[in-house]
C-alpha cells in the first residue's frame, strides 16, 4: 500500500485533502444547506446594488441598465468563482500566527495547493452558480450580436476574471509573511476591487481610476470585456482589442501574484526558528 502511494504521488495527497473537506462539510447536511443559500447573499446585493441605482437614472456613466448589467454579472461571476477555488488563502495570516504553517511546508505537497485545499469552502459554491446565472440572464437580455468570438469571449472573460481575482487573493494573502495585520491591506484590493469592477470605469476618475482600472488592470475584468460583447466603443479612448486583451491580463497577474508567494515562502521563517 505504501508502494503503491509512493506510485500515486502529490495528486493522491490532493485528492484525498479535497475528499476529506467534502466529507467533512457535507456531514452536517442541514448546515451546509443553510450555507449554501446563505452565500448567494453577497453576489445578490451587489446585482440589487446597481439595479438600485438605476432607480434614480437612466444611465450609469453612459450605459443603461442592460449594458451595465452584462459588467456587474462578468464582475459577480469572476469573484464568486475566485472565491470559492482561492479565497481561503485568506487564513495564511492564521496559520503564520499560530505555527501551522510548519506542518504544511513539511509535507511532501506543494504549500499553496494544500493552502487551497484546507479548509475549501465548498459552501461558497451556490454564489459561483448564481453569478453564472446572472450572466446568462444579462447576455442573453443585453441584445448583443452573438459572433462565434463573443460566443467564446463570454466563456473566457469570467474565468479570465476568476484567475485575475484569485491572483489578487494569493497575492495579498502573502503580506502576511511580512507583516501578520496586513488583513484590510488586502481586502482593499480584493473586496475593494470586486466593488470597483461592477461598475462601469467611467464613473471613476482622476488617479483613482489610472490606479486601479490600467495601473492594476481591474478594469479588464468586467468593463473591457463587456464593451467587446456590447460592441461599443470605449468612451475612455482604448482601441477595440482592448476588449479582448482579459486573458493577457490575467495570465500576467497570475505570473506576478506566484513571483510574490514565492518570495514569501523564501521569507517565511518558521515559529520553532
């Protein structure tokens, strides 16, 4: 039997740390039921939000309801996806305080996977699904002239979005190697840009919008791929390829947010040091 674990390798010691999350979380039925319906709450009143708003105006930064609810749900079903693969690394911070992290670096298991395993909040799962929903519903209702590259672009752009999110995540998760209270730091860019990507970037201005829609990139995670579906032009100036560019972007933050835990790997000094 040991033989043949040795022969499984690290996907065996993955599979069988997901397994266990699953038993675990789905052993008190009622529970778990309860939080699966709760969690659509968040990705609810971030859509009632908007459609809030719309109560006062006919227009959001010069799009209407329909068009800013295709970027509110590109922005809702990126972060709930994020969430839910990656959002727990959240509780490094935890584990860096109390010197669980000693046990998770010496076992024969990449750090950050088994990070994202402990503890997987497969409750979280109902608002991935409902940001999914809300999407079809938007895309469907938003009128946009369906091309075999749209057809592709709405499948890419949230999972593009997710991976720019769970970058986000990973990467001020990692502060904590650094610096153990950096928690509102971090939920500054992740939480905070959930909020700043279900909005059109042009009610934005000034440095605030440079920083954070083209120095960050979150505005390619909802507002640019959504112009590229609506095939409108950027007010803001940005040429039409713009609207495409979700995957580059994402593939870039990706690259950045693992050269950040890496180096906080490096840095990480154990308790019993």
């Amino acid at each position: 039997m040991a033989d043949r674990a040795r022969t499984a390798g690290p996907a065996a010691g993955y599979l069988a740390l997901l397994r266990g999350q699953a038993r675990s979380q789905a052993s008190y039925r009622t529970s778990f039921v309860v939080d699966l319906v709760s969690n659509v709450g968040a990705t609810v009143f971030d859509v009632l939000t908007v459609l809030v708003l719309f109560q006062v105006t006919r227009t959001l930064g010069g799009f209407d309801v329909r068009e800013a609810m295709v970027m509110v749900s590109l922005s809702a079903c990126s972060f709930a996806t994020a969430d839910l693969a990656v959002g727990n690394i959240e509780r490094v911070r935890q584990y860096v305080r109390t010197g669980l992290m000693d046990a998770v670096l010496v076992r024969p298991l990449g750090a950050l996977p088994q990070l994202l395993l402990m503890d997987l909040p497969l409750r979280k799962v109902s608002r991935a699904l409902f940001g999914l929903a809300v999407l079809t519903v938007a895309a469907s209702s938003a009128g946009i002239d369906w091309t075999p590259g749209r057809v592709l672009l709405v499948v890419v752009a949230p999972l593009a979005g997710a991976v720019f999110f769970g970058s986000i995540f990973v990467a001020s998760a990692t502060l904590a190697f650094w610096w153990i209270d950096s928690g509102e730091i971090g939920n500054a860019f992740t939480y905070g840009g959930r909020d700043f990507t279900a909005y059109p970037v042009t009610v934005y201005g000034g440095w605030f919008r440079a920083i954070f829609a083209y120095g960050l990139g979150f505005a390619f995670v909802a507002y640019y791929p959504a112009l590229a579906l609506l095939g409108r032009a950027d007010p803001l100036g940005l040429p039409a390829w713009a609207g495409w560019a979700a995957p580059g972007v994402a593939v870039l933050a990706a690259l950045g947010a693992a050269a950040v835990w890496r180096t906080g790997i490096r840095h990480y000094r154990s308790t019993g040091s």
